[in-house]
C-alpha cells in the first residue's frame, strides 16, 4: 500500500482532505506543498502525518515555495474575475445557474467552474466560449445544497461556522427520527441548517439519547405513578431521566421514569 500524507486543497472552504502519495521526505503537519491531482497542479498544506492507505488521490510533487504562493495569489484575482463575468453571462442564457466559484490549477491550464442548479442543464453550449475567455480546460462541477453550504460557508444556529465547511468529511446522515427521539421541535426552522436540510449535528447524539430513552415509556402512553397518580405522557426528558404527565384530574406533574408503571386496563 502507498504511503500518504493527508492533504487540504485550496479551493473553496472545503474541508475535505485527500491521500497523497510521497515521492521522497515526508513534509510536517502545516507545511504548504504542491501535488499532482487528476486535474493537474494544485496547492495544498498537509493536516496528518503519513500512514499506509489503499488508494491515493495524487501524489506531492515538492515543497511549496514562494514564487508558488505568489502564483496562487495571482490566480486567485483571475478566478473572482471569471466568476463576476460568469455570473453575468449566465444570467443572460441559463438565469437557473448559480455560479458559485472557479478554480485554477497551479499551471492555469485548467479551471474549474463549481455551480449549482435546482434542475439538470445544459452546459455545452457555453463551454468553448468559457475556455477562450479563462483561457484554460472547463469543467463544470455541480454542487448540492449541503455542498454548497460547505463550499461556501457559512454559520450555524449555535454561532459558529458550520461544521460542512471545518472539519467535517462526509455529511452525516440526519433523520426526522433522531429529532423526535431528542424531542426537538418538528419546525423546519428550528431543525434545519442554512442549506435548508436537516441538521447534521442531529446525528451526533443520537445514539446517546436512545440509549436514554431505554426504559422510558412512549408519548401517548397511559401511565400511573407509585402514588396512584394515573394521566398520559406528553412529553419525555431523557436527559432528566424524567416524563411529564397530564393527569386525570387536568393538572401536569412530573415523575422519575422508574417511579411510573403502565396504567392497568
């Protein structure tokens, strides 16, 4: 198996990191390095030491000196200018597409335009026309709603920027489920993140909060407490270890969950 160093690529806020293989000395954690991808050239910073892993996405090429970093910073102005002057030519031909950003590669032989649109399109007709402008190979990369919010980037409702676009991999898979085992509210609004899907952190502790509903009875559930108090569970506290019950009587009391037993048919 290829021995790789861990990768971040400077495009876009993704934190995604790729498996690079080394040619010669391991670079250290933090150094800049430039790589040899599918695509061409880029620039990197390595964020893990090396291990041994089946397969690789590139390899590092060198060190990153510092006409490559001034090469960087010059592409950077080239890729915001294309990417205003994308906007406005798209918005004449296909107003669906929102161009979100390019990229060159380290060489400027190859650009990438990364956009999204609700419904599939039809890029083609515009591609040569893209090419002679950026002056460089196009290709047209879609991005999805959660995609885009880790392109991006952006903040989440607990203040600080979104996991998708800091540290996160792959998009944990969210359930309306796990929100109504955290007894969340079901508000889209309140259970939902900026890319207008269900929250990602919804999946963090989820299996702790199962494990905190074991013993617990359902909502609904016809209950009585040691004290003959009988009435319905409206809510449950799993973090509490607690129930609320509507009484018979019409008030509301709240009783430890192993303080309360099914109520007798």
């Amino acid at each position: 198996m290829p021995r790789c160093v861990r990768v971040r690529l400077f495009h876009g806020r993704e934190p995604k990191l790729y498996e690079m293989r080394l040619k010669g000395e391991e670079p250290p954690v933090g150094a800049r390095v430039v790589v040899r991808t599918p695509r061409g050239l880029e620039l990197g910073e390595v964020r893990a030491p090396a291990r041994e892993v089946p397969k690789s996405f590139g390899e590092v090429v060198r060190p990153a000196d510092e006409r490559d970093l001034e090469r960087l910073h010059q592409f950077r102005e080239k890729e915001e200018a294309l990417k205003w002057w994308l906007r406005a030519r798209l918005r004449e031909q296909l107003p669906q597409v929102k161009v979100l950003g390019c990229n060159y590669t380290l060489d400027g032989g190859h650009v990438v335009v990364y956009y999204s649109a609700e419904q599939r399109v039809n890029l083609g007709s515009v591609v040569r026309e893209i090419a002679r402008h950026a002056g460089a190979r196009v290709e047209f990369v879609a991005k999805g709603p959660r995609d885009q919010t880790a392109f991006l980037g952006t903040l989440g409702m607990c203040g600080m920027e979104s996991c998708c676009s800091t540290w996160m991999q792959n998009f944990a898979p969210a359930t309306i489920r796990m929100a109504r085992d955290q007894q969340l509210p079901l508000s889209p609004e309140k259970i939902s993140g900026p890319c207008g899907r269900l929250l990602c952190c919804l999946a963090y502790e989820h299996a702790h909060y199962k494990e905190l509903l074991t013993g617990m009875p359902k909502k609904n559930a016809k209950v009585c407490t040691e004290e003959g108090i009988c009435g319905k569970v409206i809510k449950l506290n799993p973090l509490a270890g607690t129930v609320d019950i509507y009484t018979e009587g019409g008030g509301v009391i709240t009783a430890e969950k192993d303080a309360i037993r099914p109520k007798e048919r």
